[in-house]
C-alpha cells in the first residue's frame, strides 16, 4: 500500500499530521512538491520568496534523505502530476495540509476532482495554524469573528493536539524518477537580497530555539522596537511551514513575554480565520463603506519615493531600505510604512500589499492583506481612522530612541546628530554640511506636511463614509 504525501506550506517533518497519517495507514509513502506556474507567474510572483521556499525544498530533501525517503519534484500542476505519480507508484490515497486562501480553495477542488475522476481517495488534514480548524471558531451567534479581542478569548479555549514527533524512518518505493529542485534562475525567479534569511526547517529550529533562549523573556517591552534584535524573526518559516505553529506553542515558556508572542500566533489564526470566511478580502475591502469610495491618490513618483526609501521620513525610508535588502520588515516599521502611504500619500493600500509581496520571504496572502487593511483602517478589527495614522517622526522618538536602526538602513543619516534625526529637514545649514547630510541633495526633503496630509487623510475617509451612507 503506497501513499502520495502533497508538501506546500508544510515544508517540514516534525509535527506533520498529514505525513503522519500517511505512515501510519500505508506501507510506503512518497513525498511530492509541485512547482505550479500558476502561483509562481501569479500576481503575487516573488524572486526573493521564490529563492527561499528552493532553501526549504532543498533542506527537506535532505531530511527525508536521512529517513530513507527522496522529494519528489514536478514542475507541473498539482491535478496532473498526482495522478501521473499516483499511477506509477500505485498509490491509492493523497495526504495533504489543508489551507485557506481563495486559490489554495480552487486549485483543491480541481485536485479533488481530478482524484475522484481516478479513484484515488484523499486526506486533507491540519497543521498550518495552532488551531487545528481556526474557520470552525465561531461567535456566540454561530458567526465568523471579524474583531481580534473576542476571537483571542475563544482560541484560548480551543482543545489542542499533543505535537507529533519527527518519524524516524519514510519507507518509500525504489526506483522513482525524483526530478530535481530547479534554480531561481530556471523559474525566471531570480532574486539575491544582501540580508536574506536562510530557508529550511533546521534553520528554522535553531532560530526558535535561540529566541526561547533569550529574547522571548523581554519581548513584552520589547517588541515594539526595530533598533533591538527583540523578536523572532519566524514570519517566513511559520509561513511555509517550517515550523509547526501548534509546535512552537507548546513549547513556549512560561512569562509575560512568551504570552504576548503567543498572541501574536493567534493573530496569524485570526487573519487566517478572516480569510476562510471572506474570501472577497483578497482583492476588497472587508468594510463595505469603503469597497470604490475613497479617492486614492494615483501619484506613481510619490509610489516610487515611497518604495524606494527616499520619502524624506527617516524611519519610513528606513523601513522600505530593509524591506529591498533583507526581504523583511520589522511589525512595528511595517505599521509605519504602511499607514504613510495610506494615510500621509492617500495611495491605495492594494498598491502597498502587492509592493509587499513581491520583496517579502514571509509573504503570506492571509496575513499581508490582513494587516494593509488593518492599517488602512478599511479591514476587520476596525478602529477610527485618527487612530491609525501614524506619526513616522513620533514613532522614530518613540522606538528607535537612539537612532540606531535609521543609521543601519539610511547610511546618508549615520553622522546626522541625534537631536535632528527624526526631522533631519530642519538643520541648520552648517550641521547640515558638518554631518555631510545636505537635504535636498544627499537626503531629500519630506515629500509631503505631516500636519496637512493628516487633515487630508481624515477628510478623505469622513467623505468615503458620507458616499456610503
């Protein structure tokens, strides 16, 4: 008895229930990943994401080497691919993680029919949030949630499964023609980002246990400041399934910091939550009031400043300089840069979350989209739009106190004095020349009024609301 086990954002041996099911019922199993140019060449298409899930394929080749298993890579779709395995190998079923996004929704349905059409059957199974089933939690009124706070008291509550050990051995069928995992280059992909985080899921184990060791313990404080090395940089390996989200938690430690880190995979649980149950979130706004009634502005040099680092607002060029070297973003930063392009440029948050996507290793549809439109303040979970514009002077006072984490990403600023960091604009000349930092010529001036474009932004949203009404 041979089994197919489909990898996709699962790319890991431990806690793997599907594996595990697999294992258990049949004799043998084979471990298959397609490369689909559906997603690949998709308007999400990432060189940088791209090169990191060929790290993680490539790391969990080599951990299935060590049990005796191969991957087996296909650079087809999912519908051909396991039924042309499925007849070679004589594999009568298909184990595979469930997943919530609207194309992860259709591209399941084809496989299933195409399955069904070739009698082989199918287990689809958890293990890509803590939650075993996050779309099952539901409001007192059998609703789905769409504010965090309740949806945080309810996952609380919810029954957890005991993690599954990592299996020892993956008998699998001789004489299989594996295929190779492909170069960036090969996909059209290529991408090479100066500060890019490693993939794979040995990578991912030594990170979390270096953040457990240490940093967790002062993240409540910590958290919100990009200048310290105070968070776990897991994002990317949560999102293709390194890790084992409901792993990660039971091993958190006891404290007020592991609780406010295990909140935030509860917001993972939430957006993915949000996603299942309005799947229309994907390409619209959540608040209706919203859907085609604010007027975005459709200026492409501010876009262009605003991806390019040079918006005048240290720590939101400071933000979007990480953004293209590490292919990551500090939260906080990301709440910055976010709300400036919204709110201060009145640019579309669609145009934000697909600049996002393309740079990020940790890009996550659920997740990206949840948090644009939470700052855009267009999305669940909603709070008045003053609330949410943010301040990028305030906020460099605030979180990066020392200027430490401007100077790393804006090399143009390192000799600025502190004093003047946050408004470098207002120097006087001769400091201007003395730190070799003149504004206008090596830094450039802000590209728009702090104080206007906040009046601008409000009124914008107040005159979207009086449209819907």
């Amino acid at each position: 008895m041979t089994a197919l086990v489909w990898f996709r954002h699962d790319l890991r041996i431990s806690d793997h229930p599907a594996l595990d099911a697999a294992l258990r019922a049949h004799d043998r199993v084979v471990p298959v990943f397609c490369f689909d140019d559906r997603l690949l060449a998709g308007r999400h298409a990432s060189g940088p994401r791209t090169r990191f899930l060929i790290e993680c394929l490539e790391d969990l080749d080599a951990e299935l080497r060590e049990r005796g298993a191969r991957l087996v890579v296909r650079r087809e779709r999912p519908e051909r691919a396991l039924i042309e395995l499925a007849g070679i190998t004589g594999a009568t079923e298909v184990y595979y993680t469930r997943d919530v996004t609207p194309f992860a929704r259709s591209r399941g349905r084809s496989v299933h029919a195409a399955l069904e059409a070739a009698g082989i059957a199918e287990q689809a199974l958890p293990g890509l949030t803590v939650a075993d089933d996050v779309a099952a939690v539901r409001t007192r009124a059998g609703g789905p949630y769409a504010v965090f706070s309740p949806f945080y008291r309810s996952w609380l509550d919810i029954p957890r499964r005991a993690p599954i050990p990592a299996p020892a051995h993956i008998p699998s069928p001789p004489g299989l023609d594996h295929g190779r995992i492909p170069t960036a280059d090969e996909l059209g992909l290529s991408a090479a980002l100066e500060g890019a985080q490693r993939g794979g899921e040995r990578e991912a184990v030594a990170r979390l246990d270096r953040f457990l060791r240490g940093p967790i313990h002062q993240y409540a404080e910590e958290r919100d400041r990009p200048d310290l090395d105070g968070t776990s940089k897991l994002s990317a390996y949560l999102h293709f399934g390194c890790l084992s989200p409901r792993e990660v938690e039971a091993a958190l430690p006891r404290g007020e910091g592991p609780q406010q880190w295990r909140r935030q995979l509860c917001w993972r649980d939430f957006y993915h939550h949000v996603q299942f149950h309005y799947p229309e979130n994907a390409r619209l706004e959540y608040q209706v009031r919203y859907r085609g009634t604010i007027a975005w502005t459709e200026d492409d040099a501010l876009f262009a400043a605003w991806t390019e680092g040079r918006t005048g607002f240290p720590l939101v060029d400071a933000a979007m300089r990480q953004l293209r070297r590490d292919g990551w973003m500090h939260n906080r930063a990301r709440l910055v840069a976010g709300s400036f392009l919204t709110k201060q440029l009145g640019i579309d948050w669609r145009r934000g979350e697909q600049w996002f996507m393309r740079l990020l290793i940790d890009g996550d549809q659920a997740n990206n989209n949840g948090n644009w439109q939470w700052i855009a303040s267009v999305g669940v979970d909603p709070q008045p739009v003053f609330r949410r514009v943010y301040n990028p002077t305030l906020h460099l006072e605030r979180y990066d106190p020392e200027g430490v984490y401007v100077r790393e990403y804006v090399p143009e600023l390192r000799r600025v004095p502190r004093r003047h960091l946050a408004e470098p604009w207002k120097m006087p000349e001769s400091v201007q020349r003395e730190a070799g930092c003149v504004i206008g010529s090596d830094y450039p001036r802000p590209v728009v009024d702090l104080a206007a474009a906040r009046e601008a932004a409000l009124a914008r949203y107040a005159a979207a609301a009086a449209a819907d009404a």
